[in-house]
C-alpha cells in the first residue's frame, strides 16, 4: 500500500522491543486498534504509581488521549490472524523528533502527532501503526497517596493518607514521612499520561526533606520526611520550568 511504503520509508531499524506476546498484560490498556488493521496496540505504564494513566492500579482504563512532553511509556503491539505470519515484528518512531527510544520505553519529545510503526524483523516492512498524540505540560499539580495537597498554580489543598501529610491538614510529627506524586496537565487542564520527569526540592531541608523515589534521575514521585517544628515549601518542577508547591508543617 501506497500509506504503508511511505511511513516505512528510510528508517533504521530501532528494536524498541518485540511486540507479539510479549510485556506484561496486567498493566496495558485495552487495545486500540492498529491504522492498517493488522492488529492492536495497548499503551503500558512504565510505573503504574508514577504514570497517571494508571493512577496506581494495575492498567489505564482506555489508551490514553494524550502524552506529556517528556512523558515515558511503553507500547505493546498483537497481531491479528491475517497478519500471524509475522513472527516477532518490533515497534518504532518514525520521526525521533517527536519521540526517542529509551532501552525499551517510548519518550515524547516535543509536541505535535507522531506516528509510531510495527516492522517485521525479516525484512523491515510495515504492517501496521498508531499516532501517539504529545502535548506540553502547561500546569502540574501535586498529589499524595489518597488526597490532593497542592493544586495546579501551587495553592495548598486537603491533607491526604489520613493526616500524614501537611499542607491545610494535620501536621507531620517528626520522623514521619509521606509520598508525593506530580500529575501534569495540558492546556485546556486534560491529564496527559506518561512519567514525565521532575526536581524536587525543599525550602528549608532541616525541617522537612524530600528526596525523589529513583536515585538514578528525577521522578514524578518523591518521599517528604519531617525532621523537626516548622514550615518547609516542597516545589516540583519540570524540565519545562512549570512548577507547583506545597507547604509541609512539621509538629513541635
């Protein structure tokens, strides 16, 4: 097919990862059907905590509309019967402008639509493909393990876990310690999927702490530990510069 040869046009072959049988079917969405009819692709959470579309359990509900600007996340694709004969055929970007391949995850780049291709490993043809849609973060908010803290634009919310947490709640006792998770948003306040990366910091670490819950990067999801009687401003920003915050009140 005319559509098939010119998204499959000059491309190296990328093994993001083979994509029949494989990845693990509890934390994919339900299939969206593939632009050529070939078969179905799922979108899987790279951390079911950490990506949004999860929200912590295990699968997104439906495929997610849309991607953040930096998001990570992962594709699974099953063919269907007429294209059975494929053996293992691998997934990849078309253009790596708008996503990049990270060992075996997708990372958005830039927004815009990007198609993304099924090739067979035999001889690199296209049998199928999905546009993944990318939007910017325009505003982010910070929630915890059960409740909102901090709303879009930094203004302080509910006590979240029960009242381990700050905010307008209860008040950490020292040694305490809770989690918080950032969730982006797009332009019009949709939720965007994907583990977008962010840097968290403290305004007064020797009242409260935060440390990101991945020692090897910045992470939507950070640990907040009170050490002694006062306020601490946490802030969580990404690579974009959009920012929230929140305010910890640590217990004399």
């Amino acid at each position: 097919m005319h559509r098939s040869s010119f998204l499959g046009a000059a491309l190296p072959c990328l093994c993001l990862f083979a994509c029949s049988g494989l990845g693990d079917s509890s934390s994919s969405s339900p299939g969206r059907t593939g632009d050529l009819g070939h078969g179905t692709f799922a979108y899987q959470c790279v951390d079911v905590q950490q990506d949004p579309a999860c929200g912590g359990s295990a699968a997104p509900s439906s495929f997610p509309a849309e991607v953040a600007v930096h998001g990570r996340f992962k594709l699974v694709y099953s063919a269907n019967g007429a294209a059975s004969d494929v053996g293992n055929p691998n997934i990849e970007p078309v253009s790596k402008e708008f996503l990049s391949v990270i060992t075996d995850q997708l990372q958005a780049l830039r927004p815009g639509t990007a198609n993304v291709v099924v090739r067979t490993t035999t001889d690199g043809r296209v049998i199928d493909f999905t546009p993944i849609h990318i939007s910017p973060v325009s505003a982010i908010q910070i929630v915890a393990v059960g409740g909102v803290v901090a709303g879009a634009g930094g203004d302080a919310g509910a006590r979240a876990d029960g009242g381990a947490t700050g905010g307008n709640g209860a008040a950490l006792p020292p040694g305490a310690s809770t989690q918080l998770l950032v969730q982006a948003f797009d332009p019009i306040a949709k939720p965007l999927a994907g583990v977008v990366g962010v840097t968290w910091t403290s305004s007064d670490p020797t009242i409260a702490s935060v440390a990101s819950a991945s020692a090897t990067g910045a992470t939507p999801l950070a640990t907040v530990t009170a050490v002694k009687a006062g306020l601490a401003t946490i802030t969580a920003s990404t690579e974009d510069k959009v920012t929230a915050q929140v305010t910890i009140t640590v217990a004399p």
